[in-house]
C-alpha cells in the first residue's frame, strides 16, 4: 500500500503525491514512453509533485519521503545499486517500471559473456576496451568519476524489495497511465491481463 | 461411439471415449495454458502446464496426456495450480536466454502467451544466462537454442508427421538441447526436407525464418493437426 | 549365512565380490591357493593331506573389514578380515594343523580374527541371501547342489502359473526397489493381460548412492536370480526377458553372462527347459551410465534403444510395457525372494516381518558406522537395532545424529526416531522412504543443509531434463542451497525453498523429480533449526 493513504471522505481534498522516476542501466524507452502520456502529463502534473526524474526534475539527490518511485532500468554499476538502495530507503511504492528492471532483460546480456574466473564486467571491459582497441587501449578507471560495473547485471527485485512490476519494453503510454491512474486516488493497480502485462 | 461424461470445474461435459482430458476440458468450453502439447502430435506430458487436480487422487494429472473416464470430476483453475503454474512458467524464462524485446517471435509467443495467462509479472527465481549457440547454417531457417523450452514439438512434428526425425534430444537435465542429425549443423543433415513443419509448430523464437527479424515471426502451430486429421481421414484421396 | 555348521574336512571361503576386490581379495585368494598347493606338496608322502578348498564366493557382509574369509572346519566357522597376501601361508598351516603356534598366538592372524557371535551377524535373517557367500557365484553346479532351480523344476512340472502367483501373493511380497508395489498384484495383471506376447525385466540398476544389495546378489547368488526371473516368466506367460544391469557394475555384468550361459548349457534356460514346454530367453541389456533408467518407463526405452526419459503413466508397463507388450518389471532383490517363496510357501514367508511389510529386507549400511556392509533383517526391525545394534553406532564412539534411506529420492531420519520399524509405512510417515535400502549413517558433525545440497546435486546431475520442473527446478533448489551453506540466506530464500520444494515434488513427471526434493523437506522437517541457523546476518 501506498503511504498517501485514502482519505475516508473522497471529496476531502488528499495530500499531493510526491512521485519520483529513476533512470538505472536501459535505454530511456520507459521514460520516452512516460512522455508519450501527452495530455495525461498536463493531468499528472497538476495531481501530484514530482519530485525526481531524468525527464521532469532537475533535482540531484533523491528526497526523502517520496510515495511513488517509477525505475527504469537494472543494476549494472554500483552507482546504480547506491540510488537502487537509497530510493529504497525513501519510498513508499516502487514500481519495477519495464522489462530492464524486472528481468534486467537487454543490459543483462552482458551476464551471457562471463566465462570460469571473470565475472562479464571483467570480460567486456576487456573486449570493449583492450581487445578490439588499437595500441594505446586501456580499461577505463576513474574512481569517483566513472562507476564500476557490477559482476552481473541484476534485475532491481534481486537487490530491493519491489513493490509492483510493470512490463514492457517499453511499457506502452497506454500501460503506464492504467498503472498510475488508481495510484493518484489511493488505489493499487491491477496489473494482470494482455493489456498490462506482457512483455516485450 | 461411445461416449463418456465428467465434471470440469463445476459443468458436466460428454466427449468420446478414448478422449483426452484437455480435450474434456476444451469441450467444456474452459482452458488450461499448454506449451508442449500440440493437436496432432503425441503428447509427452513435460511442460506440467495442463496439470489438473483429480477429486479423490493426490496426484495431479497432465490434461494432455490422461484419457478422461466417466464420472471423473477435474478442477483445472485451484490457487495450488495456478501457484504451480506460475513458477513452472518461471522455471522456462529463468532456465534460458529469454528476451522478449528483441526477439523474432516478439508478439506471437506462445510463451509470452502463457506468461499473461498465469499472470507472471516477474521471476521470482534467477536468470540463469546459460551458454548457448545458434545454428545458422540452414540455407532457409535458423535455430537459436536461447529461446528453446525444450517441448520437443520440433521432434515430434518431424518424426511424426514429415517422417524424416532429423531433430532429437541430447544429453540430460539443464545441459539438454535440440540437435540435428547425428548432432550435426542442421545445413549439414540429408535427412532435413526443407518443409519448415518444425518453423511452423516452434511456441517460441527458437525455430524461425531467416527472413523474419524482430516481431515478425508467423508460427503456424495449426499445420500439424491439420496435416494428422487430413491423412487420417483421407481429406485428399478423391 | 557366514556361519556354516561344523564339517569334517576344512575349506576356506574367500569373498570375491567387488568391496573384497577392491580391498585386495584377489592377491589374498591367489597366495592361498599356492599355499595350499604348496602345503599338499611339502606334506610329501608321509602324511599326504587332503587337498584344501579355497573357494571363492560372494559377500560375506562385513565389508568394512574386507578382504573377509571364512574357515570351516570341524569347529564351526571362523572369520577373518583384513587378510594380506602375507599372512595367508600362516593361515594354511593353521587350517591343516600344521602351525607351530596356536592361532591365538598367530602374529599373522590374531588380530584378524572377526567374532560371528556378535549382533551384526546374530540378528540377521537371510533368505535372499541364503546362498550368498556359501556357493560359487561362477559354477552352477555348486549353485544346483545348494538347491538352486529346484523350485523351477518343480514348478513346471507340478504347479501351473495361477498357482505360483497365489503363493507369491499370498507371501505378500513388495517391490524391493523402493516402490512397494503388491508383487502378486504386479504379476496378476501382466498375466491377465488379453493374449499375445510377454516380457520380463529385471530391473538392476541399482543407482542409489550407498546402496549395494542388488550388487551383492548378481555378484554373489546369480543362479538364484535366474530362477527368479524364469518362475516369474512362466507365472505371467512370458517367454523372454531382460536383466538391465548398470555399466558400473562390470563385475555382476560378468558373473550374469556367465550364469546365463551355465544355465542354458544345463537346459535351465532356452527352450523346453527342464523337459517342459516352457521357454524363456534371458538377455544381458548393459545401461549407459544414468540413474533416471532405474524409472521403469525410461528402463524400458534404454531396452528398445532409445533415448532414457520416462512417460507418463498410465499405460503402466504391465498394460504396455516393452514394444507396447505387457511387461512384468521386478528389482533383484524381489526376484531373488521368489524361489524361497515358492520352497517354504507364502503362507511360511508372510508370517516374517511386520503387518503390510512382509519378509525379509536387505541393507546396505555405510557411513559414520562401526560395522559397514549388508545386512538382512525381517521387515519390521527397529533403526536402532540396525543402525546401534547391528552397525555399532558411530566408529568414534560418538553419537549417530542421524541416518539417511532411500538415496536421492529419500530423507533423513534423526537418531530420536530410532525406534521406528523399518517397513515401507513407517519411514513414509517419516518423510523418508524405504529404497532401495541403502543406510548412510551421519555423525555429529554432518550439516544437514550440506547433506541436502549433496542430493540436489545429484538430482541436477541426474535430472533427464524431460519435464521443467526436474530440469529446472532442481537447479533453482541447488543454488537456494548453497545460500544456506554458505550462511548467507535469507528467511525469502526459505520460504522460496519450501515452496519450490513443494512445486517441484507435486509436478514432475517421474520419480525421479517429484523425490528429488525428498532430502530437503525432510531435513527441513527434522533438523529446521540447521536452516535457521544458516541465515545470514539481518534477516
């Protein structure tokens, strides 16, 4: 359930929702979809504050007390895993939002190119940078700067507790906004059927 | 012909003796999601999809592969079932390299069918990101083991109705795998006819065209009863 | 048994079985027999001895103590274990008398010498080893002079097949490979099967790990086995068969092949065999190395050549078995029970054992155990008396924590349930199952997440990969386990285990699959707290 709990009387005025979306390892479709919600965004912004995102905030740190957390995306680095841990911390609902974060679907891949004793961080740094490089090849390291990459891609329920889960790749405009309808008026969404459900 | 009667969650269903449960539970107007069983195939019973509950037994029966008998009542929709269900639909995503997005079957899946039927939103076990290969040595079609669940339609299909078992099974658990031939490339195996039954049958991405790219897959798993039921009854012998 | 009554002239049995091999009895034999060649040499005309005997034979059950040889003599029988090469001119010389010293006194021997008094020995029943470790596994002419094929001479020429199945179900025989089907009931129905062609399979691919009965009798008593399998062939109507035996037994694939040749050169097997019209052929079908082809419908398509993987039953072999023909399927054990059935009656047989479990069962005891090896003991028998009796308890003097039966598909029973009997309801209740009969005895210091994993891993191995849950499934519950042995799982990963657990029992196709998970849940059952305490820190 979502902390932003009904009121008892519907005409009473509810406090607004602070939403939040969270970019990890994808490719932005997810967000690029969120934006086709087209004249649903005009609706959404007058019902709730958003509060972070990639697209709709210019905040930098993820606030406290945030009701609902759309997240796109795995966690491939640990920069990843930090924000994955701390908007955890923070959040009432998060919603594994399409198929990156539920399955870690096509960074995930990258789980396929581990071989005995290199865990695929190792492997296709090494093929990115040294392999296919010229002479003057060397594999990134920027401590503080640049983020290490996990050993394995994992989907975001692997490292949080996940509240709901979103399909899609990306989930359709359609798909999201049947998702954050009921959420505006207290309610839990189904996400059950064709419609709502599959992925891809 | 003889015809017996059951109960299938609750409505009294007639079908011909020596009929299957699926067909009982079809004819009763219900479903049970399927993967590996496909009419005009044998059935093998190795998805566990179609399980059913029995009144009276405590062993579950797979729909495809269990004759109905009179008086039976069968409950096909119990929340063990669906519980089993989902995590067997699980079991398939986590044990390969499954990834909707891109795939050629994206769309027409059975898999992905099954996956909204039981209402898995994600897996609750790891993916596994096995090793695999894909054999693309066919002039015509390719075999990408990624996205095999191993039903063994495309054994079946060229065993039983082409006559030519170019694919068959090789070795055992997690490890298993569709082979060509003497475990050859498929390009390589005289036995292949080229007829693309096993294309058409395929539930998933594995078995596809060389033409078709990204959701554009058209699997045409209807051939085989088709095929069955005109040879059987003579359809085109004038 | 081991014990043999007093007999005039000595002789020396030598167990040539494949733990005695392995633990050096084919040297041992070697050196006895020049010694005693050598000895009726030395002896010389002034007091020619008679020649001495050394026999090799089967099983002798004390494996632990290997290689194991027994001197009969007019003072009974003497065990020894632990034999060399080295010793065996000493032991000669004793067996003729001929010792300077006492055997007491025998620095070579003394303290070799194994007490057949001892409940190991004292409390076991042997019917389908009877002739184990008595006859020459490789001449049938020492097997016929034991009785063996007795009752399938008389059975041909006095009973006609109905009859021997009311003696077998009236003995009230079950499966001994781990099922427990009515055997009389299996019988009934291959032979009431409507007209037409018949097979016999005997099943010996005894896959268990700890388990070598089945072994032990194809290596020790095979005629015993044949006859068996030939009245069971004539009880259902069949006149061809088939023992499937495991690739990892060479030598009872040996022995087999040899008995099967000795029996068809004395007319025991082949056509009109023993003047009647009855015919059976026995074949030898050799497995290629998996444990899922002990799961008769995958047993019966390694026969046909094909690919190892169950079905779904129904059809059940004994409706449509071998080339869609009705197929009667038996362990050895159960076949190796069926000539003392037909001796004795079933009636004599029922009246051993407890209610529901009738008989005779044979074990393999191994493990954190005192004593290891095979014992018979009428069903019915505590664990306790087994495992503490029989076994002597832990080596270390320790206490036994726990013992695990039925292999892969099995659990683990703790050592304060000993006192239930060994019959196939009573270790069902328990969450475990009889088996085949292996025992592994666990001592204090096994973890029982450890011991489950050690299964699991197994199954994955073995897993045919037919049906999803067995394939993958197993591979799901292998990784939950090594969370717990390695202390960093979850109380979600607990639950996940015993809910894959259940999912996994209730929907795979075979045996195989819906027992893989049998370690687990039983130890989960018994021994909970192990999984608690394997949690990792915060949860």
């Amino acid at each position: 359930m979502i902390a932003a709990t009904p009121a008892q009387d519907p005409a009473q005025a509810r406090p607004r929702l602070r939403l939040a979306t969270v970019w990890l390892a994808g490719c932005s479709g997810c967000h690029m979809s969120f934006l086709d919600l087209d004249e649903f965004l005009f609706e959404l912004a007058a019902a709730v504050d958003i509060v972070y995102s990639p697209v709709a905030s210019d905040t930098k740190i993820y606030p406290e007390q945030v009701d609902v957390c759309l997240v796109e995306g795995a966690v491939a680095n640990v920069d990843n895993l930090q924000l994955a841990l701390t908007l955890r911390q923070r959040t009432a609902l998060v919603i594994s939002f399409g198929d990156c974060a539920i399955s870690a679907n096509v960074p995930g891949l990258r789980n396929l190119c581990s071989a005995p004793g290199r865990d695929s961080a190792r492997t296709v740094l090494e093929r990115g940078y040294l392999e296919l490089a010229d002479a003057s090849g060397q594999l990134p390291f920027a401590p503080g700067i640049v983020p290490e990459l996990l050993p394995k891609v994992l989907p975001l329920h692997e490292v949080i507790p996940v509240d709901l889960y979103l399909p899609g790749c990306p989930p359709s405009a359609e798909r999201i906004r049947a998702a954050i309808a009921p959420l505006l008026v207290g309610q839990r969404p189904r996400i059950e059927g064709s419609s709502m459900l599959r992925f891809g | 012909m003889s015809v017996i009667t059951l109960q299938v969650d609750g409505r009294d269903v007639a079908v011909p003796a020596g009929s299957t449960l699926l067909q009982a539970i079809r004819a009763a107007g219900l479903s049970v999601p399927t993967l590996c069983d496909l009419e005009g195939l044998e059935p093998v019973g190795a998805c566990r999809l179609c399980l059913v509950e029995l009144e009276g037994s405590q062993r579950l029966l797979p729909a495809c592969a269990s004759e109905a008998s009179e008086g039976q009542v069968i409950r096909t929709d119990t929340a063990q079932l669906q519980g089993y269900r989902r995590m067997a639909v699980e079991l398939f995503f986590a044990e390969g390299n499954h990834v909707c997005a891109f795939c050629v079957a994206n769309g027409t899946c059975e898999l992905q069918d099954v996956a909204v039927a039981v209402g898995m939103d994600h897996s609750r076990f790891p993916y596994q990101y096995p090793q695999r290969a894909v054999d693309a040595s066919h002039p015509r079609f390719s075999l990408d083991h990624n996205r095999c669940i191993l039903c063994t339609r495309c054994v079946r299909v060229c065993d039983q109705i082409e006559g030519a078992h170019v694919w068959d099974v090789a070795e055992r658990g997690s490890d298993c795998r569709i082979v060509a031939g003497l475990d050859q490339h498929w390009g390589e195996v005289d036995a292949c006819t080229s007829c693309g039954k096993c294309v058409d049958v395929c539930p998933t991405g594995a078995l596809y065209a060389k033409e078709d790219t990204t959701a554009e897959k058209h699997p045409h798993p209807e051939r085989a009863g088709q095929l069955r039921r005109a040879r059987e009854q003579r359809q085109w012998t004038p | 048994m081991v014990a043999l009554p007093p007999c005039e002239r000595p002789r020396l049995r030598c167990c040539a079985a494949s733990g005695c091999r392995s633990a050096g009895a084919g040297p041992l034999l070697a050196a006895l027999r020049a010694a005693a060649a050598a000895g009726d040499i030395s002896a010389g005309a002034s007091a020619a001895p008679e020649p001495l005997e050394v026999r090799s034979v089967g099983c002798l059950r004390l494996c632990g103590e290997g290689p194991l040889l027994a001197w009969d003599g007019p003072e009974g029988t003497r065990l020894f274990g632990g034999l060399t090469p080295a010793a065996a001119a000493a032991l000669v010389a004793q067996v003729r008398g001929v010792a300077p010293i006492p055997l007491a006194a025998d620095p070579a021997l003394a303290g070799h010498q194994l007490d057949l008094e001892q409940p190991f020995f004292r409390l076991q029943r042997p019917l389908v080893l009877e002739g184990c470790g008595i006859v020459d596994p490789e001449c049938i002419e020492d097997a016929l002079a034991h009785g063996s094929y007795a009752q399938l001479r008389r059975v041909l020429h006095e009973l006609s097949p109905e009859q021997v199945r009311e003696q077998v179900r009236r003995s009230g025989l079950r499966g001994r490979g781990g099922g427990g089907y009515p055997t009389g009931l299996k019988w009934d129905t291959v032979a009431l099967q409507p007209p037409g062609r018949r097979y016999v399979v005997c099943n010996a691919d005894e896959g268990d790990p700890g388990a070598f009965m089945d072994r032990s009798v194809l290596e020790g008593d095979p005629h015993r086995l044949l006859e068996g399998m030939a009245i069971a062939a004539y009880a259902v109507g069949a006149d061809h068969g088939y023992l499937y035996v495991r690739a990892e037994y060479p030598l009872a694939i040996e022995r087999l092949r040899l008995a099967l040749q000795q029996a068809r050169q004395q007319g025991l097997l082949g056509s009109s065999i023993a003047g009647t019209a009855f015919a059976l052929e026995l074949e030898v079908r050799v497995g290629a190395g998996a444990y899922v082809c002990g799961e008769e419908t995958a047993l019966l398509h390694s026969i046909q050549g094909q690919r190892g993987i169950p079905r779904t039953r129904p059809p059940y072999p004994a409706q449509a078995g071998l080339w869609g023909a009705p197929t009667l399927i038996n362990n050895v054990e159960t076949l190796a029970a069926v000539p003392v059935i037909l001796r004795q009656g079933g009636d004599w047989y029922a009246a051993i054992g407890s209610e529901g479990s009738r008989g005779t069962k044979v074990f393999s005891l191994s493990g954190a155990i005192r004593h290891t090896g095979l014992v018979e003991v009428p069903m019915g028998t505590s664990l306790r008396t087994v495992v503490e009796t029989m076994g002597g308890g832990d080596p270390d003097g320790g206490a036994v924590k726990a013992v695990q039966t039925g292999g892969p598909s099995g659990g683990c029973i703790p050592a304060a349930l000993f006192d239930t009997p060994v019959d196939f309801e009573s270790l069902l209740a328990l969450g475990s199952m009889m088996g085949s009969g292996g025992m592994v005895v666990m001592g204090q210091g096994t973890a029982m997440p450890e011991v489950a994993r050690h299964f699991m891993a197994f199954s994955v191995n073995e897993s045919c990969g037919k049906c999803v849950p067995c394939r993958a499934g197993t591979v799901q519950l292998l990784a939950l386990l090594d969370r717990f042995v390695a202390q960093r799982a979850t109380a979600a990963d607990l639950e996940a285990l015993e809910a894959l657990c259940t999912m996994v029992k209730a929907t795979s196709l075979c045996g195989l699959g819906q027992a893989a998970p049998n370690p687990v849940l039983s130890t989960l059952r018994h021994f909970r707290q192990e999984y608690i305490a394997a949690l990792g820190p915060g949860s």
